[in-house]
C-alpha cells in the first residue's frame, strides 16, 4: 500500500509535468525523491514494483512518448536510494552515476535510430549539421561585433580540422562529452535528493556537507527570496 501510494505521488508529479511545461525540469528533480524515499523505506524490490506500476499508469495517460524520461527521473531515485542507503562515498556515488547516465543516454539514442531504420552514421551527420550550425551562429554574432573577419581567416580554419577529427571518432568523443555534460547534473539530483530525505528524517550521509552544503543552502534561499521580491513586485 505504501509503494502503491508513492507510484501514485510519481503519477500525479509526472502529470503536472505534462500539463504546465515550465515547471517539467523542478518537477522532474522532485520524482527521484519519491523513489529514494521508497528504497530508503522499503528495499530495491519493492521500489522497483513501483516503477513498473508507474511507467505503466504513465504509458496508459500519456503515451509511450513520456516513457523515458520517466524511466530516467525513476531510475535516478532507485540509484541515489540504494547508494544512500548503502553510505557510498560522494565521489563514487556520482562517478557511478555519470557513468550509468552516459550509457542509458547512449542506448536509448542508439536504439530509437536503430528502430527508426536509420543507420548509426546518421548521428555523426546529425553532429556535424549541428556544428555548422553552431559555426553559422558564431560567425553571425561575431561580425555583429566587429570581429567577423578574425573568425573567418583565424578562428575557423583553426577549428576545422580538429571538428573532422573530432567527427570522425564521433563514437568515442560523443560519449565522453554526455559523461562529461552529466556531471553538474548528477551533482545537482544527489544534493536535491539528499536535502529532501534528510529534512524527511532519513538518516543518510550529508551531501556535500560542512561550509559547501551551507553556501548552497544559503544561494538557495536568496535565489527563492528574490524571486518572491520579483513577484510582489509584479502584482503590486
């Protein structure tokens, strides 16, 4: 009944996330909490009961389109409750996590191109019209400012042939850039989550802990403050 009554908080955080699109990404980070908490409460097999429930009313409400990111937000909160549990060390909790993060990244591109019927060259053309696209963009902007004659006979014949490389052991380079973009948001989840279970009464180690949980607790209360400030300041 327990588990039963966190799919339904994980269903409901999942439909608010549908319905008002500029709270998806805070709502998000609140749906591994629920899971960290069913671990942190129960076992790993009563929570992953729960997500089968989940991903299932969610599939039925909203289509399969919703599925993975739910499977990803879900996944996240099994993870960092079964470390929690287990007083893993920071560092390891989230090296493993950028780690398992880059591959499910990785095998959900890989199997909806395969599935699309397009081969896995298609991703390295997709990276490369992205950087022409970017290359474009900077190019724009920087005759915007005067410097667009430094970008075409310096910058970007520099650039070019480390983007061919680059493109050419696209498979390689284009994990480690998800592993590496992972970081800040891995750090991010454990540091939400871990506040979260810890102000519930769960008896985990604090993340990061000392002067640096405080000075991100801290800039989170002013932040807060000052969007209420901005608020008052709007209606009044």
């Amino acid at each position: 009944a327990e588990g039963a009554l966190l799919a339904d908080i994980a269903v409901i955080l999942q439909l608010f996330a549908m319905y008002l699109p500029v709270f998806d990404t805070f709502i998000r980070l609140l749906i591994p909490i629920v899971f960290a908490v069913l671990v942190l409460r129960r076992r790993l097999y009563a929570a992953v009961l729960c997500l089968c429930v989940t991903c299932f009313i969610v599939s039925a409400l909203s289509g399969l389109a919703l599925l993975v990111p739910m499977l990803l937000s879900c996944g996240a909160g099994l993870y960092l409750g079964q470390t929690m549990k287990r007083r893993l060390p920071h560092a390891i909790v989230v090296l493993l996590g950028m780690t398992s993060g880059a591959l499910a990244v990785c095998g959900v591109l890989v199997l909806f191109t395969l599935l699309a019927g397009l081969p896995l060259a298609s991703i390295a053309r997709q990276l490369d019209r992205s950087y022409q696209a970017a290359t474009a963009l900077a190019e724009l902007l920087l005759s915007w400012v005067g410097y667009g004659d430094w970008w075409r006979q310096a910058a970007a014949p520099a650039l070019a042939p480390l983007a061919r490389a680059a493109l050419d052991y696209w498979w390689a380079l284009f994990p480690a850039l998800i592993w590496l973009f992972l970081c800040p948001v891995v750090i991010m989840v454990y540091f939400i989550t871990n506040v979260a279970v810890r102000l519930l009464g769960y008896e985990v180690r604090p993340f990061p802990g000392g002067w640096a949980e405080r000075l991100l607790l801290r800039l989170g209360r002013r932040l807060v403050g000052l969007r209420r400030r901005f608020g008052h300041r709007r209606s009044v």
